[in-house]
C-alpha cells in the first residue's frame, strides 16, 4: 500500500472550492454541500491549509486580509470579551477562541477583543481551582485546549503559571492508563482518549516530560476495534485521529512501544484507505468541514507514523502539533 499525499491535498483543495461560497467573500466557506456559510468552516480550511503542507507565503496578500476580516467578522462585539459567535454545537467558546488562533496565526492576522475568557484561569491560584472543577467524567469537551492551552502560548503566561500547571497535571494522572483523571470515573471508555489530546499539547509546546507514555500507548492499542478504527462502528471519526496523535506524541517521549505502535497504525491506515476507496466521493460531500480537517489532520498524522506509506514531498502536520497553529502571542490584542 503506497498512499500519495499530494493526491490527497488536490481532491481535499477541490471539495473545499466547492464549498466555497462564490458570491461571498474570499475564506467564507459552506459546512456542508448546499448549507450556509459558518464561522467554523472558514476556520477549519485556514487550519487544513499548514496542516496539508501549504505554506501562508505562497497564499495572496489580498486574499489573506480578506480572509482574515471575515473570520473577524464574527467577533462578539457585543460582549466584546473575546468570544466569537456562530458556534457549532456541543463547542464552548473556548475551542472556537483557539479555532481562531490557529486560522488567525496561520494568515498573520489578530483578534479583534482581548480575550477575557482567560481571566477565569490566569493566575497560579486561578487554575488550580479551574482544574480542579473540570467535568473530569466528560473531560473530552472541557475547553482546556482553547483556554488553558492557548493562554499558555500568551505572552501574559509566566514560567510560574506553567509549572503550576504541569504539577497539577502529573499528580492527577491515573497510574493505570497514564491518562485523566485519577479517582474519577469517565461516563464512556472514550473520553480520557478525547480529553488527553486536548490536554497533553501543553507539555509538548514547553518542553516538559510526561510521566507515563508507554501506558497511554497501551490504552489506545487496547481500544482499538478489530475493524482498525476506534470507534465501533464503521465509519471515521475524530476519536481515530485523537488515537493516532497520542501514538505520535508517546513515541516523542518514548520509543518502546514503536513496533506495536506501527503495527496498530498500519491496521487503521487499511481501514481507512478501504472506506475511502470504496466510496470516496460520498465520503467527501457527507462530511462537515471540521470533519474534512480531522481528515486531513489524520493523513498528517500518517504520514508521520507510516512515513514510507503515506508520502509527499512536502510535510504534513495534524491539529495538536502544527506550531503555526499556536502563536497566541502574534494574535492577541492588549487591553
């Protein structure tokens, strides 16, 4: 099996110009075929863009600004304390604040409003008491990556605050699957997998070594269906790409597991090139935007983990590890 990712970024380049709304202005895209334009949509293909290997300098000046207003378009000017409307459901302000910083730092541009969102957690004493009443059970939608994580990347964010942060984390870990959160039981077998992603980021960006990587290399083997997915079911979801990036970001903190991490991802890169080659067309127009960018995301992942499949003569990158996705410091806005 030999996938050619250039391939790939030309059949995703070619459903998102057909979503993109011809009478609107450049970057307002359609969430799905025939629907209306969104907020999301215009982000999730800014983001797909670094994620795919395309770098911003080769985009248009004029249409970087213009895109770059129309995202900021959508700035609650109401409440003028950061958010954005035109959320998607079951999303808190706080994905869609770093949705915005990922498209945002990508096209070089900034946010409209200081984001105030971060008041709630922006001191020592602050964020561990905002951890500490996380909905551990239903972490995988906690807003820590769009609130925490991003606020780390802030140039308000002091060393003292990181390491606050970082301890809190690694006490709480549960010792049997290296994952949030110890004494609590989740409410599914899912949502330590969704809600480590979205918190691990945090020691990557600064450098700080995790505690148990070949655990949590075990729990997501473990979970893995016989079809090669994650969920079970045979369809993709964004649970596959949470599986394959915590694969990735183990492996960076240790390599003992790679053969069994190697052999789970080829598992999953045949029952993902399966689906798609069965129906790929269908595949592609039934999808949301966001979960075209968890496609594209989950082949930067593969072509991370399977690089002698899963080729290109650029690079690609997934949503958790993509470093021009995080410059909350080029973004923000002082008060």
């Amino acid at each position: 099996m030999k996938v050619n990712l250039s391939t790939v970024r030309n059949e995703l380049l070619g459903v998102f110009e057909s979503r993109r709304d011809k009478n609107g202005p450049p970057g307002c895209y359609r969430w799905l075929p025939g629907s209306r334009t969104n907020l999301y949509a215009s982000l999730d293909v800014a983001i797909a863009y670094p994620i795919m290997g395309i770098k911003a300098t080769s985009l248009d000046s004029g249409l970087k600004n213009s895109w770059i207003n129309h995202i900021n378009s959508y700035a609650d000017d109401y409440t003028k304390d950061g958010r954005y409307k035109d959320i998607i459901p079951r999303h808190s302000p706080f994905h869609c604040n770093g949705m915005v910083i990922g498209a945002l730092g990508y096209l070089g541009g900034k946010q409209v409003f200081p984001v105030k969102l971060y008041e709630a957690f922006d001191t020592p004493v602050k964020i561990e008491n905002w951890l500490g009443n996380i909905d551990w059970p239903n972490q995988w939608s906690s807003g820590f990556w769009g609130g925490p994580m991003m606020f780390s990347m802030s140039k308000a964010c002091t060393d003292e605050w990181i390491t606050t942060v970082i301890a809190w984390l690694s006490d709480n870990l549960d010792d049997q699957t290296g994952m949030w959160r110890k004494g609590v039981c989740p409410s599914g077998i899912y949502q330590p997998l969704g809600g480590f992603v979205h918190i691990y980021p945090i020691y990557d960006y600064h450098r700080k070594s995790f505690p148990h990587p070949d655990k949590v290399i075990d729990c997501v083997y473990n979970l893995q269906t016989p079809n090669g997915n994650w969920y079970p079911n045979n369809a993709f979801s964004y649970l596959d790409m949470d599986a394959l990036y915590a694969y990735a970001a183990m492996l960076k903190q240790s390599g003992k597991k790679k053969d069994l991490v190697y052999k789970s991802t080829l598992k999953y890169a045949g029952f993902l090139m399966s689906l798609l080659n069965k129906n790929k067309k269908e595949v592609y127009q039934t999808m949301t935007m966001h979960g075209l960018l968890c496609l594209a995301s989950t082949f930067g992942l593969l072509n991370q983990l399977l690089p002698g499949i899963f080729t290109d003569s650029t690079e690609w990158f997934d949503i958790f590890s993509a470093q021009m996705l995080y410059r909350t410091d080029s973004v923000e806005v002082s008060t």
